[in-house]
C-alpha cells in the first residue's frame, strides 16, 4: 500500500492510541493553542511516565516550518518504534529507563496544513498580519538574536515582537518549567546536514566537543542504515544567518542544541527518500535519548586542562585534571584522524584510572584528535567532553613534509554560463562545483606552486583536502560523484578560462572520488594519492606547479536544477581563513649520499699479542679467543646537527674459508672502550651486535659480508659524531664448544678488500631553530593582534600561529591556525576580542622541525 505523509489529525488520532495502548509508558498534552485554534500536543515517553520529569530528558521538535514535513512525519515513526520494540530491544528499555523522551511532531500545526492542503512551499505559521499577508516564520520569532523585519510577507517575517506567537510561547514555556531537559533536536529539511548551536563569534565553547561528538555518534547510526554521511556544521563563517530561531534559545538555556536538517528535497518522493531518511534517523535519535543522562545534574564533571604533555614521531602523551577524582571514576580517552568522527568501542583506546596516557606506535607527520570523558562506575553515568586535543605527530628523522596553499589567483572556479565573470570568481569566498541553471557546468582550478620542493624528492605520502561549506545546493541524493583531476599545464594558458579548462588535457584522475551522499559539509575532504598519482606529481615537480581541475556532476536529470558543491577558498570575506584554504600536503624525503670509512686503526687482538694492521679472529692454541678489532673516524661526515644516518654497514672480507669441524659463527659488536689492550676487550662495554652472526657455512659460500646497523645503532653512530669520536668494533668467532688454533684472517690494512664503514646519510637539520621571544598581545581597531620576535638565525623559515580557547596550545596543530609565515606580527581575524584564549607561535625551519611554542594567554579584559 502506499505509504503517505500523516497530517495534523491523523497524528493526533495516532497518539492518542498510543496513550489507550501503552498508558505506563505515553502520556500527551496540550502545550498551547495556535491562531486557528489547533492545539499544540506534545507527547512525553518514558517507562513509569508518571515520573518521566525526574529524568534527564531529550526535546524533539518537529515541522517549526509548515513545508518541513519530515519532522511530523520522523516523530511519529520514532514514537511508534520505541512503544512497539520496548519490550524486545534492551537498549530501548534501558534508554526508557533513565531518560524520558519529549516530543513535539508539529510544532507549527496550522502551517503545516496550509502546507499539506493549500500550498505545499508555505514555511510560516498563520498569523493574519491584517494587510493581506499571513504568517510568521517562527523559527526568527525567538528572542536570542531576535531581528526584526519589517516586510511581513517576507518568508523570513520575524513577528511583531519575540515570542509574539502562540507556538513559540508554549515551548518556550514548556521548555522554561522542564530543566531536565539536556538535549534539544530540531527537526527540518533539508540538507542532511547537523547544525549545532554556537554562540556566533568564531571562538570554540566548552560545551563544541560535546556538540560535534553527539551529531558524529548520531551520524555513525545513520551510516549504519544507509552508508550516508551528514555534514556536520557548526561555528564557521558566515556565522550570522540565523536570528531569532528555537536553537539558540534552546541553548541559552544550557541545553545541547542542534538542528538536523534532513533529506535533499522538502517534499520528495516518499517511498525513495522519506523512508530512508526515516530509516536512518530512529537509530541516531535513540543514540540521542541514550546520552541526556551525561548532560544531567548527575553526570560527573567534565575532565579539566586535558593537554599534550609531549609528542615525537610515534608517541603522544597527554593529562589531565579531574575536581572529583576518585574511587569510582575512571577515563575513557579516544583518538581519531578525521576531525568529527564518533566516540565509541570502535575508537575506544584506553580506559584508565590514572590523570595521564601515552598513546604508543603512532603514525609520523600525521593528525590525531583526542576526546576524554570521565565516567562515574557506580550508576554508568559518563560526563560531558573535555575540548578535544589535536596533535600533529613530528616527522621521523629523515623526513620532510611541506604543505602548500594556492596563492589567491591561482584557485576559483569557472562556470560554463558566467564566462565574462570567471576571472573574478578567482582568490574569494569559495569554489562552486558541479551543474545548476545558472552556471550551467562549474569546474573548480587550483593551480599549486612546486617550487620549493627539491627536483630529486622521493614523495612518501601525498593528500589534498578541501573543505565543504555548503550542500544546501546539492538537492539530488545519490547523484553524481566529485573528482579531481591532474591537468596538463601545456594544455592551458589560462586558468580563468572556462573552454580552455573544459577542454584542458587530463593527466590522470585521482583514484578516489566523493559520491553525492558522502560529500559532507563541515568535515574536510581528503584526497590520498596512491603510487602512480604520487609519480605524476614528482613529474609535475620539474614543471614547478601543479595545476588540478575538481568537476562534480555535468548533467540534470530531468526536473531537477542544481548539483552543486561549495568548498571554502580561505581567501575573501566570506571564505573562512587560512585554516581553511584548500591545502596539497606532501611528506616527503632526498636521495641518501653515501661514504666509505677505511679503518684508521685494525688489529687482532690476542691473550699473548697485539698484532696491528692485521684483522683476525677466533681461538688461540690454548682455546683464548682472538679479537678482530677496528676503529673509524667520523670526521669526514658532514656537520652531525645537518646529517641524518639513513643507513649504516660495515662491509668486511675473508681471505680463506674456514678448516673445522666446529659449529662456527661469527659476529660484529659496537663497543665502547678506551684502551686496546686484551683485558680491556674481554670486560668491554658493548653497545649493541651489528646485525646478524654469518656462520661457518657462509664464509665457505662468499667471501663478502654485510652486518647492517640497526636504528639503536644508528643513533649511537650519530652520537659518537656529535661528541666527535672514533667508533670502535670487535669481530670475534664463538662456537657451541670450545675450540683451538681456529683462526679466520680477515683482508689487512690498505688492501683492496680492507673492511670498511658504509655510511648512507642526508643532509637534513636535527632541531628547530630557537623560540619566538617578546609574544605578546594587543588590540588593534577590536581586533586581536599577536606579535613576537623571530629569532636571529637564518635557518629559520617561519613561524605559526595557533589559537586555543581552552589550554595553551602545545603543538602548532592543537587549535585553530591563524597565520604561517615570515612575519613578526599577526591579526586574529575572525577571532572574537572579547573571548580569553591562549596563543602559541612555533617557530620553523626548512624541514619543518617546530620550536617549543612560545605562549602568550589573552585576557579580555
Ligand atoms: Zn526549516
């Protein structure tokens, strides 16, 4: 049978059989009254309901807007899951059992049959404005940034005054008298997207984490059900489109406040979209109702100062502070790559007692954010987030990485139908990509300079990522996929062009593209080059640029007006910053150079003598084993603070083979000693066996043998280096049972196959250059400005800026990024002056290696 949206009396009818059916677990009332008489109903569910306002509680709202009819249609469905499956689904039971739900289907009645019956695109209630116009959009008609607007039939019309209107005023007086209340979903369409509450100035909240995490967990279930992803939007410019509307109030009452906005058309066609939507929307509202109780009164406090304490190529450590610590609480810290990605078992990686974790066997130069929640083990109550860590893990010694910005006209998008426009939509606000009437095709161009990177790179990693801001525009699910493509720059002369990059000669396109249903607002985009894309870049390399054009859909189906993607540019009013300018990332590493050591000393050492020049080993007439000993200088190497060991060995000759019965092998030791005499080998200090033993058979098949350095080592060769010392060697022959006159010559001084060093190295420097020094802070026309002293060594490349509101940032990565560069002095732009906060300035090399962060704490006031 075809299924069909409810209305307005069929919901009631609904409900009120529900209460006939299950009166322990649903009761309803009538919360106000609208303009045309309607009532407004909202239904609380909860096991024993009678004591439901004791629980903390979930706030669903549905169809503020009257054209919105997923939210009747989503609330009634999740009311009619939870009261059926109860009895069957423990989770159900034990979400009913601490929490309550509160649910308002139609929180705009009368509009909603306006919408149903009259015209299916009205948004407002039905207000007679008494000049021929009707209603008011209540989502404007709330008092937290309540603007008002003068022409009332505007679709935006905010009403005669804040709360003007019966709807707005019964949940805002419901809401006033339940502050059992923690979380709050508003329920629109469309956009599959999350819009969390924020307080519009650009600065991260206490309560953002806690935000982000709860709409990623909602959108892990959605994922479940239908594999889509929402966007997850939230603080980032423009931050002032909406006034007046349920969410901020909602959050200015302390309540966790986010709008989901579902679907990819208002009304469309139920059984191929609405039930979907649906679908996938019960599990991640029960997700929802799961967590009020870690909002409540008795959820343990948030964990405090949760920080970096130190960080190298595969280690981080963190800590932190809790006011309740005690017997019965304990942490539970989790790690993700990817920025809004959910808390759960499946990134779960330590649950401990203690105020301190060190996160072990790490990738190098790579991202991690870090989320903590104490929870409290007698009544299972998990507390909010702590603000999330994020941490850039530091390169490994012989590593490099750049990452690279396009310079403002060299990114922008042309558009098949704005040809005389094109050059303009260079360097600002963002890049539009994919079909719609008006642009007809739109390409994005993003043209990177290579020429900072060596020709003789060996690229080990490579990723552009690019950062949706919009999918408002994308109103066709599961429709087309974004791509992005090499160009050759020999096909091209202008990249404002749109025939010339319509028609430009494709490389290759990157391996991985980004479906329709994937492309998710708020959360970055990343494209990883696999080892034939990386090898197109390294050619591109020796152009010095690299230019890629980024294409969605180019066809409509039918009927349909627009697939199209906006990415931020980082550059122009509306574009967000530089923290997120579209960025081509490289890791990357040279060419070893290689140098031959010849010993400047050998002997064998035996019990009676000490013969020089001459390189033996194994046992003596009376069993005593005879050392090979070797020293080598490293004075040749390059300065130690520019070199980087890559590989080390030694390379060592025999003159004949063996002649024994014995089981015989032979080893190479690194030895710390400081006299050659025979009893200070025998008590020598080693450091450490270089590579494997060759056994008796081995030197009968070859006579050339390699024992390979191992990392210790290495480190230890560097060290040696550093201090300026020779480095010391014995070779010694050892067998299962002793033996005698067992003697292997090994080639002599200044002979063609003498032992030698074998050190493979790059030039590339160990340490940072030194701190800024003088950070501090001004306020420059209501804008924060940051200025510091670099320090005097021409190493130095730049420095980077970084804000945290929370703790003082201890890795350039650990907030927002404001600036990177050579300057002295930076504006914190679209930062709020009235808001305290802390920032660092790391100071860079070539590699980069960052400096400690100096850090400067900004106090408004
Ligand atoms: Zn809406």
């Amino acid at each position: 049978m075809k299924q069909q949206y409810k209305s307005y009396q069929e919901t009631i009818c609904f409900l009120e059989e529900c209460v006939r059916l299950y009166p322990n677990i649903i009761t309803i009332q009538n919360i106000g009254t609208t303009w045309e008489k309607r009532d407004i109903v909202l239904a609380t569910i909860s096991l024993n309901v009678e004591h439901a306002d004791l629980k903390p509680a979930l706030l669903y709202t549905g169809t503020v807007h009257a054209r919105e009819w997923i939210g009747n249609e989503l609330g009634v469905e999740f009311i009619d899951y939870l009261l059926k499956n109860h009895q069957s689904d423990p989770k159900i039971t034990a979400a009913l059992t601490k929490n309550t739900l509160y649910l308002v289907p139609c929180l705009n009645p009368d509009g909603f049959e306006y919408a149903r019956t009259h015209f299916s695109f009205w948004r407002k209630n039905r207000r007679d404005n008494k000049n021929g116009t009707f209603g008011v959009d209540l989502n404007r008609n709330f008092n937290i940034g309540y603007t008002k607007v003068s022409d009332t039939s505007s679709n935006v019309y905010s009403g005669p005054k804040p709360f003007s209107e019966p709807e707005t005023r019964a949940i805002k007086e419901f809401v006033d008298t339940h502050d059992n209340i923690t979380i709050a979903l508003d329920y629109h369409s469309q956009g599959n997207v999350f819009f969390p509450a924020h307080n519009f100035n650009h600065e991260k909240e206490l309560d953002g984490t806690d935000l982000n995490i709860l709409c990623a967990n909602m959108n892990y279930e959605i994922k479940k059900i239908t594999g889509r992803e929402y966007g997850i939007h939230r603080g980032k410019p423009p931050t002032k489109l909406i006034s007046g509307s349920g969410r901020e109030y909602y959050y200015s009452k302390g309540i966790l406040s986010v709008v989901v906005e579902v679907g990819t058309r208002n009304i469309p066609d139920y059984m191929q979209n609405m039930k979907e939507s649906v679908d996938e929307n019960i599990p991640a509202l029960l997700f929802a109702l799961k967590e009020t109780k870690n909002y409540s009164f008795r959820a343990p406090k948030r964990v405090k100062n949760f920080h970096l304490k130190s960080c190298d190529c595969d280690t981080i450590s963190l800590e932190w502070e809790h006011s309740e610590y005690g017997e019965n609480l304990f942490f539970k810290i989790y790690r993700s790559e990817k920025e809004k990605q959910a808390c759960n078992d499946a990134n779960l990686i330590a649950t401990t007692k203690k105020m301190e974790f060190t996160d072990i066997q790490l990738k190098s130069a790579t991202i991690y954010y870090y989320y903590i929640r104490a929870v409290d083990m007698i009544n299972n109550i998990e507390s909010p987030y702590a603000p999330k860590v994020r941490v850039k893990t530091n390169l490994e010694k012989d590593e490099f990485s750049r990452t690279i910005f396009p310079a403002s006209q060299d990114i922008g998008y042309v558009a098949q139908k704005t040809s005389e426009q094109n050059r303009e939509h260079f360097g600002v606000n963002s890049l539009f990509v994919g079909i719609n009437e008006s642009k007809g095709i739109s390409y994005a161009v993003m043209n990177f300079s290579l020429e900072n990177l060596p020709k003789d790179v060996i690229i080990q990693e490579a990723n552009i990522s690019l950062y949706p801001m919009n999918r408002v525009n994308a109103k066709i699910e599961k429709y087309g996929e974004w791509s992005l493509s090499f160009i050759d720059p020999k096909s091209i002369a202008e990249i404002t062009d749109f025939d010339q990059v319509h028609n430009a000669e494709i490389i290759e396109t990157l391996g991985d593209s980004i479906k329709s249903e994937k492309l998710t607002q708020g959360i970055w985009s990343n494209w990883h080059f696999n080892a034939l894309e990386r090898k197109i870049l390294k050619t591109q390399i020796e152009n010095g640029s690299v230019i890629f054009r980024f294409e969605g859909p180019k066809k409509l189906p039918v009927g349909r007006d627009s697939q199209m993607m906006m990415f931020d540019i980082g550059y122009g009013k509306f574009g967000g910053g530089i923290h997120y300018r579209p960025a081509l990332n490289i890791k990357y590493t040279v060419p070893s150079s290689e140098i031959k050591i010849k010993p400047s000393t050998i002997s064998s050492i035996a019990k009676d003598k000490i013969t020089s020049d001459f390189l033996s080993c194994g046992f003596d007439k009376n069993g005593d084993k005879i050392y090979g000993f070797m020293e080598f200088d490293l004075s040749n190497l390059p300065s130690f603070d520019e070199t980087v060991v890559t590989h080390a060995y030694i390379e060592i000759h025999n003159k004949k083979k063996p002649k024994t019965e014995q089981d015989m092998r032979y080893n190479i030791e690194f030895i710390d000693i400081d006299n050659h005499t025979y009893e200070d080998i025998k008590v020598r200090e080693r450091i450490e066996f270089i590579g494997y033993e060759v056994s008796k058979a081995d030197l009968i098949k070859h006579d050339t043998h390699h024992f390979l350095f191992d990392s210790f080592s290495k480190i230890e060769l560097e060290e040696a280096h550093k201090n300026d010392k020779p480095v010391s060697f014995i070779v010694k022959a050892t067998s299962s049972s002793s033996d005698k006159n067992h003697l292997i010559n090994w080639h002599k001084k200044d002979s063609e196959h003498e032992v030698k060093l074998i050190i493979q190295y790059i030039k590339r420097r160990k340490y940072g250059v030194s701190k800024a020094t003088n950070l501090k802070t001004t306020k420059d026309n209501g804008i924060v400005k940051i200025s510091w002293d670099n320090p005097k060594d021409e190493a130095q490349v730049g420095s980077f800026v970084v804000r945290n509101r929370f703790h003082p940032p201890k890795n350039p990565y650990d907030g927002v990024k404001l600036y990177a560069g050579s300057d002295n002095y930076t504006l914190d732009n679209y930062g709020s002056a009235k808001v305290d906060k802390y920032y660092g300035v790391f100071t860079y090399d070539d590699v980069p290696n960052y400096s400690e962060g100096a850090i400067v704490e900004y106090k408004s006031k």
